[in-house]
C-alpha cells in the first residue's frame, strides 16, 4: 500500500506481470481492512501514509501474524524526522 497512485500502480503492474496476486490500498486503514478480510503472505508499505501510517500498521501485523512477510518502503517527504525504515526494521526485522 501506497498513498501515492502512481506508485502502487507500478508495482501492481510489475507484481502482477511476475504472476503474483496483488491487491492495493491507498492508506493503512484501506490495508487493515483488506488484510483482516484475506490471507497475504506478503505486504509492501509506505512509511508515511495519511490516515494509518506504515509503522503503526506494522506493529498491528506483528501482534496479529509473525509469519507475514513485509517490506517496507518511504520516499521521506518533506517534513520527515527521523530514519523511518530503520524504526520499521526494529519491528519487523529481516528473515531469510
């Protein structure tokens, strides 16, 4: 999920185009929703997203399923504090 639709709709296109089943949501509420709703094995998320931010997200995912996978992603934006994808790393650190 992406607040910005041009991004979400490349990496749909792209994902799609590889053979994977994608679904998008424009803000973490929207993807609360949808994961709450189906299965995912994988979720790729915007950091800084109105309405729901990625980091708060991830942490919702963490207390629910330790098992999905996430990527998290952030373009910073103009009033970013801080180092965003290293706070998300503490909460869902890589495993290979």
């Amino acid at each position: 999920m992406d607040d910005d639709s041009d991004i979400r709709t490349v990496l749909a296109i792209e994902l799609t185009r590889l053979g994977y089943r994608v679904s998008t949501a424009a803000d973490g509420r929207e993807a609360s929703a949808a994961i709450a709703a189906a299965k995912f094995d994988l979720v790729i998320t915007d950091l800084l997203m109105p309405e729901k931010e990625g980091l708060e997200l991830i942490k919702e995912l963490r207390r629910e399923s330790v098992s999905i996978r996430i990527i998290a992603m952030s373009g910073g934006g103009r009033n970013a504090s801080g180092n965003y994808l290293e706070i998300a790393h503490r909460f869902a650190p890589m495993r290979f």
